[in-house]
C-alpha cells in the first residue's frame, strides 16, 4: 500500500506477487495488484483480478475499500454499488457497509434505491439524520422525475408525511431537519405552511445563516402577494441596518404595490404580522429622508440611504409623479453622492445605475461640475493638473470612467481623442508612484487610466486608424509589466492579439490568468474560438483538453459534493449540485471543444500515424449516433469579462446575447454533421459480394449509406440556416462575443467543397452496387465531380494568396482572413483524401478483378472503364496542387523570416522611448506567431501528401 501512495506501481504489483504465493487467497493483495494494474495502464488484467475477489463477496473492510477506489479509478462506480449490496446481505446489522451503500448509490444517482437503504439503516441506528437522508431521497425523486405531476402528488407528499410524523413525535432535532421541511413545503407550493414552520417553534432552529428565518419568511410573503407584511418587515429590517440594498428594493416594491391596491390599514388592530406598514409615497419619501439622517449621525458612511433616494426618484419619475415630491435634482444629488464616496471605487458602479436621469444636455456640465471639487495640484500653462495623493486619483479616475459611459469621449474628433490617450497615459505613469509598494500580486491604483486610453485606441482602430490597434497592445504591455496580475490587460491582449490573427502570445497570458474550474465554461471560449482557425494545432490540442479536463472531472466531483452535504446535512446544497452538473452538461462550450477537439485529432492523426477507421473507433463515433443536447444547450459564457465603459447603445446587449447565441449552435451543428460524415466513411467499407444478390441490402451497408444521405441533407440544412442568418450582417461590439468561422467557411468556398466530396461518396457507393458494366452515366458523373473538385480546390487555395503581414505607410497590416482560408484550405484537402480512400478501395477490387479476365481470355487489351483515368487524373492533380500550396507556404515562411521589424519605426512621434521597446515586443509576436503558423501548417500538409502518393490504384 505504502508503494501505491509513493506512485511507485511496479514495486507494489511486485510485492503483492510475494504476498500470493505465500497466500494465494488474500483478497486484498490480490485487489492492491490489480490497483497497481490499472494505474500502469494494464486495465484489462485489473478489471479481470478485481472481479475475481469482487466473485468471492468480501465482507473484510480492507478489501473492500481497496476495490472501491479501484473501481474509482475505473470510472465505474456502478460496480461498487454491487460490492456493498453483497456485503450487506452476508452481514445485514453492519451501520457502516449500509452507509457505504448508500453513499454507493448516491454516487451513481439511484435515488430510489437512496431511500430504502436510508430507512434500512435508520431500522438498525434510529439516528435523525438516517431518516432524513430517506426523506431527501424522495425529493431528489420528485426533482428528477420527467412527470412534473407525479411529483408533486407522489414522492413530494409522501416526504412530507414522513417529516410531519416527526414533527408529531417531537423528534426533530437539527436546523437541516426543518430546512428540509421548509424545502419540501416550498417545492409543494404551500407557502402559508412554509410561514407557519419558519415563524413557528421550528423556525428557532434556522441560526446558521444571518437573518435566515427573515430572509425565508420574506420569501413566502412574496409569493403569497402578502404585500403589507412585505413592507413592514423590510421596514423594520432597514431600521437594523440601514445598508441592506436588498430590503429597499422590497420595501419600495411593497409601498407601490399598495398604493396600485389603494390598500389602507385597519383601524382597530395591528396593521400587519410584522407591525407598522407604509403605504403611500409621503411615508416612503420621509423614511428615506428619515434614514439619511441617520446615516449623518453614524460612524461610518453608508451608502444605502443617498442611493435608495435616486432609486425613488427613479420610480417616481417612471410613474410619472416625481415633481410634486421634492427629493431634489438628481444632478445635485449625485454630485452630493460624489462628494462624499467619489474615492471609493465603487462610486462609479453606484452612479453608472443612474446616470440615464440626467439629460443629456447636461453631460458636459456635470462632468465639469465633478471636476472642480477634485483637488488636484497647480499646474503651470499647458500642463496636466495631477493628483497629489491616492484618494485626489481615485476621484479623477471615476470621473473619467463617467465621461466615457456619457459618451463624451466618443463625440471627439481623432486630434482630440489622441490628446486624451497621451493625458491618460500620463496620469497612468504617474499613478504609479503611488503603487510603489503594491505587491506584485496586487493591481497599480492607475490601471484602469491605461485601460481606458486602450478603449479610445480600438475606437480609432475601428474607424480604420490602422496604427492605433498597435499603440494599444503597446499600451497594454507596458500596463501588464507593471501589473503583472491585472486580469483585464491580458484579457484584452488575448482579444486584440486574436482579431490580429496571432495566437502564440494568446496561449501564455490565458494560462497566466490561471482560470479556475468553472472558468474553463465561461471565459474558455475566448481560447478555444482561435486555437485552431489560427493553425496552431499543438496548442489547439492543449487548450481543448484544458476544458475537457475540467468537464469530464465535473461528473466525478459533483457526486463527491452530494455525498458530502448528506454527511452534514447540507440538504439544500443537493439540487443545486444537480443543477449545476445539468448546466455543465449540457453547456454549449463544452459541446463545441468536444467536437473541435474530434475534428482536430482526426486532422492530426487520421490516415498519417493511424487509418481512418482506426481513428474513429478510439473516438468510439458513429454516424448514427449524437450526443449534443440541442434542445437543452446552455450558453454559460461570460461575455461581460471585458471592463466596458461604454454606453449604453454602444455596448452589448440581450439582443446580442440572442444573436452570437444563434449563430454558435448554427456553427456548431453544421461542424457536428461534418464530424458524423466523416466518422461514416470507414462504415461503407467494401465488402466483396456478388453482384446485384439481395444480400447488400440484409448485410447493413446499405443502411449505412442511409444514415450517410440523411445526414448530407441535415448538413444541407444547416448550411442554409447558417446563409439565411449571415444576411443579417451582424456587427458584435469589438469587446462582445467574437464572431464564429462560418462566415469565412461559406465565403472561401470550403462549405461547397466539402459538400460536393459527401455527394461524391454517395456516388461511388452507387458505382460499387451498380458495378462498371451498365454505369457509364454514373461514371461520367464521378468524373465530372472530380473536375470539379479541383477546380474548387484551387480557388479555395487562390483564396489563400498574399502577404501574411505587409507593410503600409510604416505601419504593419495583418491579414489573419489568408490564415483562416489556409487552415480551412487543409481541413478540406484532408476530407478530399478521406473520401480517396474510399473510392480506392471501391475501385481497387474491380481493377484486379479486370487483370484476372484479362489473364483468362489472354487478350491483350481490356478496355479500361473511364472511372479509372478519372480517378488518376484526380489524385494527380491533387497531388500537383498540395505541391503548390507547401511551395507557397515556403514562400511565405521566407518573406516572414526577411521581414525585418526594426526598420519599421512608426512614424507615429507621439511614441515615447519607454514605449517604443514594447512595440518591438509586440510587433516581435506576431511575426513569431505568423511564422509558427505557417510552420505548423506547411508541417501537417507535407504529412497529407505523402498519403496522397499512396493513391495510385
């Protein structure tokens, strides 16, 4: 054991040898040498000794466990399931193996079986929590169950009841024991029970959480449209604590809604459950003053009371009956606000909710407005004003956050905006020194200066300054080696680096960022989007196993989580698990890395280190076969990750969530029918049977072909859709989500490409059944497809012609577009020689075929069929064009080699000394990017041509 948690595997299969020859019926020797098996990759020997001892029904502990986390390790935790049901038959009193059974069952989902063997357990132990593990059982019935009725009139009142018995029995103990209650009242939709629990006795258990017992009778008057308790509760709880945002949105969502109810309070009795209720907008409005009041006379400021009074003024003026209360101007207030939290970095998030109550014509003023009360230092003619401590800085950055989210740096002319980079730039560097003794871990005060200079930068790219986007990965670089954890400056980088067409650089600021488990699904997908399309395929590799790391791990830790919130009770934690996998599983990202990460092996490896056919079986891919959710797909990415400031008409909205969501799966459907095209051609394999016999239909590769032409009409389809929606001509704000390939797959003639080789298999097939006797139409078909495809082909390739990167006007232009046509350029040719071989295997059979009649009838001339020279003059010409385009991309490595990237001071002189080192940087990775690239490309087609050579029938 102690070798096995060294990792030192052979030793321990080497002493657990020892040990069986002394004894030859240890189990748990035997168990350890098969863990040692499996981990030294020989899992048939193990899984074969393991069922060995599993056979024989081990009731010691140690075998037990040991064979455990083999099957753990196996990935087949169903087996253990059986392990511990035999154990527990052979020694039925045993508290432990009925717990490890249960925690067995919890792993693979059976909860039916969770709650017999909760109430087994609870028969031997009556412990508390044994019940209630039953009861939760029942729930998880109810939640996993696809008959919504059976629900909530089976599984969920029978938990119910059995709780109540409990109850009846004053038998509750634990504060999980009424959560549960509270749970199942709830998912029942008996709310006033639910209120009666919490507020009853039972309700004194709920501790743990702050203001648990408020927060869940909160809930319930909600839902019972109890508005007066709504409001008299959130009114008492503001009294408490008057910085609690949540209970002001109740309470003014209670006042209104009693005021629409023209609600008034009884006369004799208490106005409600929870005391005193407010129901006109004169209480409302004295409250708020009430508590800003208050607020004056505390130690600390509060920022709640100033906000809730913007929020009313929000409401009211939304009603449209603001003026006749005075809360004053919301300029004025907000300047008042600013005054007293403006060094706060969060000022700008609290203002940014309300600036749409200012009118726009009052913008220029209120920023100058902002800007006077700042202290900032003298400055003598013509220079910039600068802060003299942390606090004078914080208020200038949030001022010009504000004037950028008003939209008055987007007015400026080009002069102007360069004018703001350089002050921005400025007050960046000398922020600095204020960061002197930040930690290398900790972000510079003036960060957000760089960025926001950034921001105006890719304004003036878009409207087609080409230096611009320069200056900003320059800018950028420079921010990143002096916050060298700053998130949002290798955010940005990533995304710039990206649209340039560079992926190199990309790869180690993402695994700088070190994203963490659920970030592989939301922020994974600025990775994964260029990887490959930028044909870097080692790192395309890398960073799909990345993801797929984390979402095949996620099945295994998410049954981990629920076995511990059992073991402490944790019961409202177990749906959450299960929704959170459900989300994972059914998550777009992952569906796309699964299938591009197929795609790419297959591009890699299929027909250069392995054959086709050979390929797809370790993919275990079948045509027939989909396993993507459509109906379920879930978008989890994070598409706010990049800090915006812009406003709101300019920013990304629902519309192009809806949009970019679209466009995905329709991208994502038309590469998956691809993938499942592919995965069928090894399936028509040819299989020698007399012609025209009946057998070709029984024998199932005619149904093959089937699944083939079907799935060439849903690819049909898909391409459609996917035409119909880029007519649209959809432009995503440069920071919202990229864009997919599919508008460079249809324009650069690969779709049609890859589609005309489908309908070619579909032909040849033919050919094969028909044989070459009557089939000279199908023949001339064949031929004319093959014609075709290589004049496709080469305009697929014309597509690919031009510089990389050119110089203009000492500025540097990429063009990643060429790159993307030249990876699609291989995907398609690699697809062309699949389907080949193919056709060489359909035409080889009846070639020999001929040279045997041939031999018979000693003629000396057989006419040969005109599929074959067809076929020839295909892989010929393939050949010639896969020449042409590893001779081009020679070409390209030496002129990206000779491009020298020195001479190329930019002309821009608003560069400083400091600045320009980075640019060298930069520009130094994208070349170097480009031409590993190139490289990578030029490395894989030189492998493709190879297979091509060995086409000659």
């Amino acid at each position: 054991a102690d070798y096995l948690d060294n990792g030192n595997n052979k030793m321990a299969i080497q002493q657990a040898d020892k040990l069986l020859k002394k004894h030859k019926d240890l189990h748990c020797a035997k168990v350890l040498k098969a863990i040692g098996l499996q981990r030294t990759g020989k899992q048939d020997e193990a899984y074969a000794l393991a069922q060995e001892v599993a056979a024989l029904e081990p009731t010691d502990d140690n075998s037990l466990q040991a064979l455990t986390i083999l099957y753990r390790e196996m990935h087949r935790p169903e087996l253990v399931t059986k392990l511990y049901e035999a154990a527990v038959k052979k020694v039925p009193n045993s508290e432990e193996y009925h717990s490890h059974l249960f925690m067995a069952y919890a792993r693979v989902g059976e909860y039916k079986k969770m709650q017999q063997a909760g109430m087994a357990l609870y028969k031997i132990v009556p412990k508390n929590p044994y019940y209630f593990w039953s009861v939760m059982s029942l729930i998880m019935q109810s939640i996993s169950a696809q008959d919504e009725n059976l629900s909530k009139t089976m599984f969920l009142p029978l938990a119910e009841r059995m709780v109540e018995k409990m109850v009846k029995e004053d038998k509750i103990e634990a504060e999980a024991e009424v959560e549960l209650y509270y749970m199942i009242l709830e998912r029942l939709e008996k709310y006033k029970e639910a209120l009666d629990v919490v507020r009853g006795k039972l309700g004194e258990k709920l501790t743990s959480e702050l203001q648990s017992r408020e927060n869940k009778c909160m809930a319930m008057y909600k839902k019972l449209h109890r508005w007066p308790e709504c409001n008299a509760l959130a009114r008492r709880l503001l009294l408490k604590n008057s910085d609690d945002w949540q209970f002001y949105i109740t309470y003014f969502d209670s006042v209104f809604q009693l005021i629409d109810e023209s609600w008034k309070p009884p006369a004799e009795e208490e106005h409600s459950l929870e005391g005193e209720v407010h129901c006109s907008i004169e209480q409302a409005v004295n409250f708020i003053e009430e508590r800003i009041t208050e607020e004056s006379k505390s130690s600390r400021p509060l920022r709640g009371p100033y906000l809730a009074k913007l929020e009313l003024i929000r409401r009211l003026r939304h009603r449209g009956c603001n003026d006749e209360y005075k809360l004053g101007d919301p300029e004025e207030l907000m300047f008042q606000y600013f005054k007293k939290f403006g060094d706060k970095p969060c000022c700008f998030t609290d203002l940014k909710v309300f600036v749409d109550l200012l009118p726009p014509s009052q913008y220029t003023k209120f920023i100058r407005q902002l800007l006077d009360v700042i202290p900032l230092a003298v400055a003598a003619e013509n220079e910039v004003a600068l802060p003299g401590d942390i606090k004078a800085l914080q208020q200038h950055l949030c001022v010009v956050q504000l004037s950028r989210l008003l939209g008055i740096y987007h007015a400026m002319e080009k002069k102007q905006k360069l004018a703001v980079v350089r002050e921005l730039m400025l007050r960046y560097r000398h922020g600095l020194e204020f960061g002197k003794s930040c930690l290398k871990t900790e972000l510079q005060f003036s960060d957000y200066y760089c960025l926001l200079a950034v921001h105006l930068l890719l304004d003036l790219w878009l409207e087609g300054e080409e230096a611009a986007v320069w200056q900003c990965l320059t800018l950028l670089e420079e921010g990143l080696s002096h916050s060298p954890s700053n998130a949002q400056f290798k955010l940005l980088l990533i995304r710039i680096y990206c649209r340039l067409g560079a992926f190199e650089p990309v790869s180690e600021l993402y695994s700088s960022l070190d994203a963490k488990h659920i970030q592989h699904d939301t922020i994974g997908y600025l990775l994964t989007r260029y990887a490959g399309s930028l044909g870097h395929y080692a790192a395309a590799s890398q960073s799909c196993n990345f993801a797929l790391r984390f979402f095949h791990s996620n099945q295994k830790d998410t049954s981990e989580y629920i076995i511990q919130a059992y073991k402490y009770g944790a019961f409202e934690k177990i749906p959450e698990f299960i929704a959170f996998r459900n989300r994972l599983n059914s998550s777009l990202h992952f569906a796309q890395v699964r299938t591009e990460r197929m795609l790419l092996d297959l591009l890699l490896e299929a027909n250069i280190s392995t054959s086709l056919e050979e390929s797809i079986k370790s993919m275990s891919l079948s045509p027939e076969e989909d396993d993507i959710p459509w109906k379920d797909l879930r978008d989890n990415r994070d598409l706010t990750v990049l800090f915006s400031w812009d406003p709101k008409d300019r920013d990304i909205s629902e519309e192009h969530r809806k949009l970019s969501l679209e466009e995905e799966t329709l991208w994502l459907r038309i590469r998956s029918l691809t993938l499942r095209l592919v995965s069928g051609l090894p399936t028509l394999g040819h299989t020698i049977q007399p012609k025209n016999s009946e057998k070709t239909a029984e024998n199932g590769v005619s149904s093959k072909i089937d699944t083939i032409r079907a799935l060439l009409q849903q690819l049909e389809a898909a391409v459609d859709s996917g035409k119909k929606f880029l007519e649209q001509k959809i432009q995503y704000p440069v920071l919202g989500p990229p864009p997919t390939r599919m508008a460079g797959f249809f324009s650069n003639g690969s779709c049609q490409c890859q589609t005309r080789l489908f309908y070619l298999v579909s032909d040849i097939y033919e050919l094969d059944t028909n044989g070459l006797e009557d089939s000279a139409e199908i023949q001339e078909r064949i031929g004319n497809s093959f014609k075709s495809l290589v004049e496709r082909l080469t305009d697929l390739f014309n597509k690919c012609k031009g510089d990389l990167i050119e110089v203009r006007d000492g500025t540097l232009k990429t063009h990643p577009n060429l790159l993307e046509n030249l990876v699609f350029f291989v995907e398609t040719i690699s697809i062309a020689l699949w389907v080949s071989s193919y056709c060489d295997s359909v035409l080889r059979p009846f070639k020999s075929n001929m040279q045997k009649k041939k031999k018979k009838k000693k003629e000396s001339s057989v006419a040969m069929p005109p599929v074959f020279t067809h076929f020839l003059d295909y892989v010929t010409e393939l050949q010639t064009l896969t020449s042409n385009v590893i001779d081009h991309i020679k070409g390209l490595e030496i002129i990206l080699t000779a491009l020298k990237l020195e001479e190329l001071s930019l002309k821009d002189t608003l560069l400083l000394q400091e600045e320009k080192k980075f640019t060298k940087t930069v520009q130094g990775k994208v070349q170097s990017s480009y031409h590993h690239s190139v490289q990578e490309i030029g490395e894989l087609l030189k492998k493709r041509l190879d297979t091509i050579k060995k086409l000659k029938i």
